[in-house]
C-alpha cells in the first residue's frame, strides 16, 4: 500500500515536530482563540477547549500523521489505496482525494492575502508608521485600504513561501521552521513576560483563568470550543497527512501527534496572554475578532502602552512567522499531488503552484474574508472527515492499529481505535453540519 516515488524526507524528529507546530499555529491561534476565551469566560471556555484538544489531538491528529506515512503519499494517492485495499479499485478514492487537496490550494490562496496584510503592517511597525497612527479610524481606514490593494506585499510574501518550499522538505520546510516556530514562540513569551509589568495587566490574567461554572451549561461555548480546537490543530486531510508522508517509520506517531498538540495550545494560551492583558491595561474590552482584532483593535492598544512601538514590531514578527509556517503547509498538499501526479521536479511543481497562487490570489484578494469562509466552514471538515472515513473506517481495524503502532514499544490501549472511528469521526461531522448552520462558522 506504500506509493512507489522517491519521497523527500525530514533530517530529523525535532524538525518534523517543529514544521506540524508551525502548520498549526496560524491565525486562529491569534485572532480567534483571546476573542473567544474573552468573550465565554476565560477558563469557562478554556476547559470545553482543552477536552476537545485531547480528543482530536489522541485521534485524528495520530491519523493523518499515519495514514501519510503508510502510503508515502498525499490524500489523492492515500485515498486511492484506501479504496483499492477494501473495494479493489482506487478510482473513488483518488476521486474524493481531490476534495482536500483543492481545498488546501484554495485556502492558502485566501491565506497568500492575509499573509501580505501581515508582510506590510511589519514593515510599517519597523518603519514607525504603525506607532504614528492615531485612533481606531485612522486604523480602520488604513486596514480598509491595505484589504482593497495590497499587491506589492502579496507578491512579497509568495515570494518567500516559494522560496522556502523550493528547498524541498528538509533543506526547505524543516530548515525554516526550526528558525521561525521557536522564535515565534520566543517573541510571544517576551511579549507576554513584559506585559505582567505594566499597571492593570492584572485584571486579563484575572478574566483568563476565573471559572464561572454556569457558562459550561452553555452549549454555545462547547460548539465554539469544538471549532477552535478542530481548526486549531490543522485538521483538514491534507497538511498533516502530507507532512506525515515524509516520515520514516521509526518514527513514533502518537507522541509526535502529543507534541503538536501541546505546543498549539501552549501558543493559543500564549496570544491570549499577550492580547487579553494588553486590551485590560489599554482599559478595552475585547469584543471583536477576525482581522480587525490583529489589524484595527490590537494595534490600536498597543501603540498606546508603554513601549508601544517596539511592542508593535515584536508582535508583527512573530505573526509574520506563524502566517509563513501555516502557508507554507497548505501550499505542500497540491505541490507534492503535482510532483504525484505529473512526476515533476519539486522546483518545476513549486512554480507551478505559487503561480496559481498567485494568480488566483490577487484576483479574489478583495473577497478574501468570503473565500476563507466557504474554504473553512465546509472544504476543510468534508477534508478532514473523508480522511478519517478513509483511514478509520475503509482500511479496516488491523491495518489502522498497525501503522498508529509502528516503532512503538507500547501499542496504543484499546480505547484508541473505537475512540478514532466513532468519536473522532462523530465530532468531525459535527464541525462540518454546524459550520454549516451556525451563522459565520464555528471556526
């Protein structure tokens, strides 16, 4: 069931590691997550979260991880086998692996924009443009202006991620990412140690971690810790099972899939550290999420604490890590399906696809906030859940706990598989039907 190309592969466990902490830390950990725990109670919405977390993280994160490895290729070739394993035929599986393949593509071309939003505003922190500024509506209508035309910085920011992923996997993707993620979390903990110093910190760390006992009695609070931790840790049948292809197989999956997932959350808990205490020493409530969060409402605040324009660069570099590490994931799905597909030279299928990327990227550059939405309300769960249909459910009982188990001294208990079939494919579904019917997603 191993697909039979000469695969690119990581230098080294760490580097692994560090490229699926970088893919699932993106701006969901930083726009969202502050907004979300503001607004259902601190620890009220932390605990719904972190359960979430060890369901998906002990499931479909070990999943994804292993069923890339076993068939050494993206989800058109995994699913293929999946199929022909059980039904004798890879034709609907190569089929249905097109649904997140496309979906990767169209995400990252939503995220090449967000990512050349990110690109400009760190140039103006630097500059001190960002610092000169001066109330939310000189904020808002800077940001309105960079939405409607960002050109130069957009093509910045492809440029780099092509860059970078022409390298290959280990010169290219491990190489950057063992830069990029651990400064990342270096500029967020400085960030975060700094802001304990300043006068009504105090009062954010008071809202992050009070428990109000009633508001778990909400169900909204459990729908919205779903999606975050669902969309948090990168659950879309394509990045994670990709970056699990170049795995070899002394390679421990299930702790491999532990530390991303600790580290994810570690990072989320990190942003709400920085921005929630940020807004209480600014005297803000944090009311507003998405893009005006981290391009209107932040900057705002923290050009006005002391320190503020430092603070503002500090902050911009690490979210320019986060966007790069994330974009650079989801661009390697359809890159390597190319290579797949076409037999190409990773340069050559790079091209092609930051070309597209770039193409397609300037045209929808106005309806970004739209495309993102459809992209992750309804492309990402219908990725995620055929991969763990696939994996779970077609390939069968025997195979699945042989591969999850590979290089192990200790198989997984026997919780794990009904665990995996029923609840992690149960909860995938939920995340796909409530994106649907909630309104703006759960994400």
């Amino acid at each position: 069931m191993t697909h039979s190309t000469k695969r690119d592969s990581w230098g080294s466990k760490w580097g692994f590691i560090l490229a699926c902490i970088g893919s699932a830390v993106g701006m969901g950990n930083i726009w969202l997550f502050p907004a979300r725990v503001s607004k259902y109670g601190g620890a009220t919405f932390l605990i719904p979260y972190l359960i979430f977390v060890v369901i998906i993280g002990s499931t479909g994160v070990i999943g994804e991880m292993s069923f890339g490895r076993a068939t050494r290729s993206g989800p058109i070739h995994a699913f293929g086998a999946a199929t022909k394993m059980r039904f004798g035929t890879e034709k609907p599986g190569k089929l249905l692996g097109l649904i997140p393949v496309l979906g990767s593509l169209a995400l990252a071309i939503g995220y090449s924009v967000v990512t050349g939003w990110i690109f400009k505003y760190t140039a103006e922190a630097l500059t001190g443009t960002l610092s000169a500024m001066e109330g939310l509506d000189a904020f808002g209508a800077h940001f309105d202006a960079t939405a409607a035309g960002n050109m130069p910085w957009q093509l910045v920011g492809m440029a780099v991620t092509i860059a970078i992923m022409a390298f290959g996997v280990g010169r290219g993707i491990e190489k950057a990412n063992k830069i990029m993620t651990p400064l990342f979390f270096l500029l967020f903990v400085g960030l975060a140690v700094y802001l304990v110093t300043l006068p009504g910190s105090a009062a954010g760390y008071q809202y992050i971690f009070v428990l109000k006992p009633e508001g778990l009695l909400d169900p909204m609070v459990w729908v919205y810790a779903l999606g975050q931790a669902f969309f948090s840790l990168s659950i879309a049948g394509n990045g994670t099972l990709i970056y699990g292809s170049y795995l070899s197989e002394d390679s421990d999956v299930p702790a491999d899939a532990r530390m991303v997932a600790l580290f994810d959350t570690v990072a989320a808990v990190l942003a709400a550290l920085v921005i929630i205490p940020a807004m209480a020493v600014a005297g803000q409530q944090l009311d507003k999420s998405g893009p005006g969060l981290m391009f209107i409402f932040l900057p705002n605040v923290l050009r006005d604490i002391p320190g503020g324009g430092l603070i503002l660069i500090v902050f911009f570099l690490a979210v320019v890590f986060a966007a790069l590490t994330s974009l650079i994931n989801l661009f390697e799905a359809p890159t390597a399906t190319l290579q797949e597909l076409f037999h190409l030279k990773r340069p050559v299928a790079v091209a092609i696809i930051g070309a597209i990327g770039i193409g397609v990227g300037l045209v929808i550059a106005p309806i970004v906030s739209n495309w993102m939405d459809v992209c992750s309300i309804y492309i990402c769960p219908l990725g995620a859940l055929l991969a763990a249909v696939m994996f779970f459910w077609v390939c069968g009982k025997d195979y699945v706990l042989e591969q999850v188990n590979l290089a192990r001294t200790k198989p997984l208990g026997g919780w794990f598989y009904p665990m995996a079939k029923y609840v992690f494919c149960g909860v995938t579904l939920v995340v796909l039907i409530l994106g649907a019917v909630v309104d703006g997603g759960i994400g």
